[in-house]
C-alpha cells in the first residue's frame, strides 16, 4: 500500500493533478509547453514535476536543454485504471478545459522557438 498511497500523495497538489491529466489526454510535452498550458511559470511545472516522476507517474527524456514527460506506464491495475480515469473523467473539469483551450492557443504561434527548432514543431 506504500506505492499507491505515494502515488495520490503526489496527485494531491492541484497544479500535479491538472499535469497527469494533462499528460494523460495529451501525451508526451516539453516542459515550456505545459508551464504555457498551465499559465505557471518553467521552475514551478518543473517542481511538480520532478515530486511526479519520483512517484513514477511521470518519464522524462532530454533533448538537447530540454525535457519532455509523459505519463508512465502502468506498473498496477490501479495506476492503469487512474491513467484511464485521468485520461476520460476530468474532459469536462472547467480547469482542465482551460488548460487544453491555453494549450491550442499557444500551439500555434510556438511559445518555444528553440524547443520547436529542436524537436521539428509542438510536440
């Protein structure tokens, strides 16, 4: 029970929940584009998401200067049924619809140039 107790514990902070369920919906992003997407500044998604990816929600990969995460696999029933659940039952959640509607808006005019360089365009 100590895994899955860590786990919610990391999902408690409100900023950590709307990171997994972004990533669940969305998929594997750079972090300049989920700090645009949550409307908080680089240091702090990337606080939440380093508590994230010490709990195992989260894998990171590098390119060049900088870091893309998605959501980890599944290790249990339980964290394949709350990646399912992140991913389907906040789709209508007023902050998740926020953050997807930030998220289109900057998709299009790359909030990133040297990220979007690198990696060909918005991940």
């Amino acid at each position: 029970m100590d895994i899955e107790a860590d786990l919610f514990k990391a999902l408690s902070h409100p900023i950590r929940l709307r990171l997994a369920v972004f990533l669940a919906m969305h998929g594997e992003t750079c972090v300049c584009h989920l700090a645009e997407a949550m409307g908080e500044p680089d240091f702090k998604i990337s606080r939440h998401l380093a508590v994230m990816r010490s709990a195992g929600i989260v894998t990171a990969r590098r390119q060049d200067t900088w870091m893309y995460y998605r959501p980890a696999e599944a290790r249990s029933d339980i964290e394949g049924c709350l990646q399912n659940c992140l991913r389907n039952c906040f789709v209508t959640h007023p902050a998740v619809c926020d953050d997807l509607k930030r998220f289109e808006r900057i998709a299009g005019k790359a909030p990133c140039p040297e990220c979007d360089a690198a990696d060909g365009g918005i991940v």
